[in-house]
C-alpha cells in the first residue's frame, strides 16, 4: 500500500467514541455514524497512521456499536473503561493506547468532544482535535470547551484528511469512497 504524506508530525489518531464517531442511541441500537467517519478512517490509514479507539465505556458496550456499523477493522486498539483503573481526564487511557500502539503521546492525536478529552490529552502531551457537531458540544467560541486547549475544532471528520494531510489527499479520497471503494480494494487506486 502506498503511504500519503502528512502536513503533521503524528503517527496515531485516538477517538472518543460516543458522539464522536456516532450519534445517540434509538431503541437499544445506534442510530448513525456521523457523515465523513468511513471517509476519515480509510483516508488516515492511507497515510499510514495508525488508529484506536479510547472510550470510558465498557467493552460490553463498545464491540457492539463498532461491530454494528463495521468499524472494528479499522483500529488498531480500543481501550474501554475497564482497560486502565483511572478514567478521562486522567491521562492514563490515552497513555496506556499510545504505549500499545509504540507511539509517543507528542506524536498521536486525539480527538473528542468534551471536557474530559480535552483534559486527559493536555495531561497526556497530545494534541487535541475537537468536534463541534457531537450532541452537547460547544461550537468553535462558546461554551465551557471555548477556552479548552485544542489544536481545531472541526465540523466533520473529513476535516482531519485537510488537516493531517492535503486537500487533494481527502478529494482523492472522498471519490474512492463514494465511488463504493474499500480499504481492502485500494490496491492501485492511488498510483
């Protein structure tokens, strides 16, 4: 597989699960992925980083929303609450899946929605990405996340491929995707 090139110096991007990469639940089932999270993971592992997923939730409740929406394919790591003893905003949850994934906190990106992400990535030495479109998460200028530290807030996931990349690389990539593509299928689609 060829490996894009990056405009970041990062190796890993963490997520936070709910209401990051999903919406809210409907009738024991998750109702969507958010617009751009299928895009966003086949462009990040196009440029070779890797990806995991650090969650406070169980595991129980984890591997069914990942197997729902067939997601589990594309992270290398999913730590859910029980994997470390301290949870967001300490630090040790993201430490814990840069430490699996051989990546150092200053090269991973972690991106979330709340206070607590934004917590435990300043104490673990990440660079945050915040999204604006989860439910109860302040748009870029208000709220009590405005004064957070985070690297962006961004309005789609598909941001990150701008962002991490170029904006050909996530063009490229949006064609692929809606062309019906799959990370599998991509063996010569970027030549």
């Amino acid at each position: 597989m060829q490996v894009m090139s990056r405009k970041l110096p990062i190796d890993a991007v963490l997520f936070d699960l709910a209401s990051t990469l999903h919406g809210k639940r409907i009738g024991g089932h998750f109702a969507e992925l958010f617009p751009d999270v299928e895009v966003a993971l086949d462009g990040l592992r196009r440029m070779g980083l890797k990806l995991g997923v650090v969650t406070d939730k169980a595991m129980e409740a984890v591997e069914p929303m990942l197997q729902q929406f067939g997601l589990s394919m594309w992270f290398d790591i999913v730590v859910d609450g029980c994997a470390v003893t301290q949870r967001k905003p300490h630090p040790a949850p993201l430490l814990h899946a840069c430490e699996a994934l051989a990546v150092q906190p200053a090269h991973a990106l972690y991106v979330g929605d709340s206070t607590n992400d934004a917590l435990a990535a300043q104490a673990a030495g990440m660079q945050m990405i915040r999204v604006s479109y989860a439910e109860g998460a302040a748009r870029s200028g208000g709220g009590e996340q405005a004064d957070l530290p985070c690297l962006r807030v961004i309005d789609s996931l598909g941001e990150l491929l701008e962002l991490i990349g170029s904006p050909q690389q996530a063009k490229r990539t949006r064609r692929v995707v809606q062309a019906g593509y799959r990370h599998d299928d991509w063996a010569g689609l970027y030549i």
